[in-house]
C-alpha cells in the first residue's frame, strides 16, 4: 500500500508542478467522488420510493419519482463533463510545466495523467463508501474496514511486482532486445486480473455478513438494500483499481 501512495505522490508532483493545477485536480478528483457515490443516495431514494410506495400519496409520489429522474440525470452529465474538462486541465497544465519531455514519451505522459486521476478518484470514493456503510451499520462498517485494507494491501505486492517487471521491459528495449508482446501485455493483463479475482472472493465475506445482519435484523431492509448495491460499487471500485495500477505501472516506468 506504502507503494501505491508513493507512486501516486510522486507522479502528482511531476505531472502538476504548479500548485494552482493541483488544485484544479483535487476539485476533478473530489466532484468524480461525489458523483459516483451520489449513485448509492439515488439507491436510497429509488429503495424508499419502493418500499414505500402504498404510504405515499399521489402527489408525493410524483415529487420524489421526477426527483429521482433529475438527480440520476443530473449524476449522468456531470460525470460525462468532468471526464471531458479534465482533458483541458491537462493541456494547459502540461504547457505551463517549466520540464521539457521528449516526443516520444508524450503520450505516455497523457496515458500516466489519464491513470492518476482514475486512482485517485477511485480511492476518493471508495473512502467515501467507507464511511457511508459505518455510518449505516458501525459493525458491518468495521469489519468492510478491514477487507478493504487486506485487499489493498495485496494489490500494492502486485503492483510493486508490476513496477519491477515494466522496468525491465523498458530497459530490454533500451537495449534492443526483444519481449514478445503476448509477454509484455499478458503480465499485465495477469496481475490485474489477478487482484479482480481475489477481491471478488474478499467480498464473498462483505456479502455474507450483510445477509447474516439483515437476517438478524441489525439492518433495515432498505439499507441492506443500499448496501448490497454499494458493495457492487465497491467491488467495482476494487476491480477498477486493479486494473488502472497495472496500466498505471506500464505508463509510470515509461514516462521515466
């Protein structure tokens, strides 16, 4: 994990010297944040809008449900905008950047960019879905503290594998000596999976502790609910992150 925050550190000051840029990046990193996991408060909201639909009558059934429409609409197109925006925030952040780079690591250092604030977006959130599911279930939230934990503790050991094995490919190419793709890529695409898979069997834990509290009745069923969809998002979140550190690795080593 030590790795992962170190890489993630230094490859924030190389590519954002200017102070002003870093702060253009902490708002895109946050705003992706918030609307990623304003997903789970539109679960919320769809869930009790359900659960409770023969309470409500029929005018504020039609105030929540077009609440429900802007709020998920509203989600769609700020995250599309600020996928767009962080494409300028780049440009000019590179062109204000005082550190000359060679033509042929340009593009790496688009791909290193492009890497970074996907991680740190997806760490923000999943800090965020944290604190949701204790703030709904203290015991339930402290036990997905400590899977979240293991699991990025594993993901560091393998990208830090993946950081080695990267450099060497490039100084095997420094060095015009050839690696066969289906080796450069299927590392890749190996240790990535890799960390898929063994956060996935992590959170068969996560999923069986929420039925075991629902059954006992410690949480409501509309919070199971939200929870069962939050932990598809934060399976994703894990899956996400283990795939973006080993693109991260290959652009980190290669915009060296």
């Amino acid at each position: 994990m030590r790795t992962i925050l170190g890489q993630l550190k230094s490859s924030t000051l190389q590519l954002f010297p200017n102070t002003k840029y870093r702060l253009i990046l902490l708002v895109l990193v946050l705003t992706a944040a918030f609307i990623s996991v304003s997903e789970l408060a539109v679960a919320k909201m769809f869930t009790g809008i359900i659960l409770h639909e023969g309470e409500l009558t029929r005018t504020q059934m039609v105030i929540y449900v077009c609440a429900f429409f802007i709020f998920f609409g509203g989600t769609r197109a700020g995250h599309y905008f600020q996928r767009i925006y962080r494409i300028n925030v780049f440009d000019r952040a590179f062109k204000a950047s005082d550190k000359e780079v060679h033509r042929s690591k340009e593009n790496w250092r688009w791909s290193l960019a492009f890497e970074l604030t996907s991680l740190l977006s997806i760490f923000t959130q999943l800090g965020v879905v944290i604190l949701f599911f204790t703030f709904l279930n203290w015991k339930f939230g402290l036990l997905n503290i400590v899977v979240v934990l293991i699991i990025c503790q594993i993901l560091g050991r393998i990208f830090r594998k993946q950081i080695k094995t990267q450099r060497g490919f490039v100084k095997s190419k420094m060095k015009k000596e050839h690696v066969p793709s289906s080796v450069k890529i299927g590392t890749r695409i190996r240790s990535g999976e890799t960390g898929i898979l063994l956060s996935g069997m992590a959170m068969l834990i996560l999923f069986a502790a929420l039925i075991f509290l629902s059954y006992t009745g410690e949480i409501s069923p509309s919070n199971t609910v939200v929870l069962f969809f939050g932990l598809r998002m934060q399976n994703s979140s894990l899956s996400n992150i283990s795939s973006s550190l080993m693109r991260f690795a290959r652009a980190r080593t290669h915009s060296e």
